[in-house]
C-alpha cells in the first residue's frame, strides 16, 4: 500500500483537530494509490459525529484547501453514495482517528449498505 507523505498526514491532523464534530479522515483517490500527477486534487473523506450543514463543510473544504495550498475534493463520508464509501474504506488511507467506536459504527453501516446495495444489482435483471 502507498504510504501517505507525513507533512501531508501531520496537516491534516492539524486541520481535524480544530474541529470537534471531526471523528476521522481519510484521504483517497489518486493520492492514495500514488496515482497523482501535477494538478491532482486531494480527495479527503471526512467523518463526523452529528449533521454538517452546507456552509460548514464549504468552510472546512476551504481551510484544507488554503492549508495545503492545493484543491481539496471534500466529502463527508456519510452523504457519500454506497459505492464512493466503500473505495474510500477499501483504497483510501485513514490518517487521523479522533472517536474509534463511531468511525467503526460509520464503516461497518456503509459496509452493510454497499453489500446490502450489490445484492439488489444482482437480483434486478438489467
């Protein structure tokens, strides 16, 4: 698995710990398969505890983005689609982890909603 730059890490550790609702963060997409090339945004899952409104997500995408002084991709983990959830758990790297029980309660409902989702695929003729 591709490791992760440490000042990269140590930022966003920086970043999550500024926010409270912050549970963890995960950065995924072609970073994290070392698949990136000059202009590449950073694609980072965030999971909160409790509902994040518009403006705060656009706020946090903003202070990442000035931060790292590149273009952050911003998803919060639970609006994302079963399929955009299940390649950041099985691709992406988890860099910081601020409430275990609630990340592991927030994966294994996307793991049972992306199963749950393949079965349906698999049962609808298409």
């Amino acid at each position: 698995m591709h490791q992760i730059p440490e000042d990269l890490s140590e930022k966003i550790i920086t970043f999550a710990r500024r926010n409270d609702k912050i549970v963890a963060v995960y950065i995924f997409g072609s970073v994290a398969t070392a698949k990136n090339r000059a202009g590449s945004d950073l694609d980072v899952a965030i999971m909160v505890q409790g509902p994040l409104k518009g403006i705060e997500r656009v706020s946090l995408e903003t202070y990442l983005s000035n931060l790292l002084k590149t273009d952050v991709h911003l998803i919060v983990f639970r609006e994302a689609s079963p399929l955009l959830q299940h390649q950041i758990l099985k691709y992406g790297h988890l860099v910081y982890e601020n409430d275990g029980q609630e990340r592991v309660r927030q994966e294994m409902s996307a793991r049972r909603e992306y199963l749950d989702t393949t079965a349906l695929f698999k049962v609808i003729p298409g």
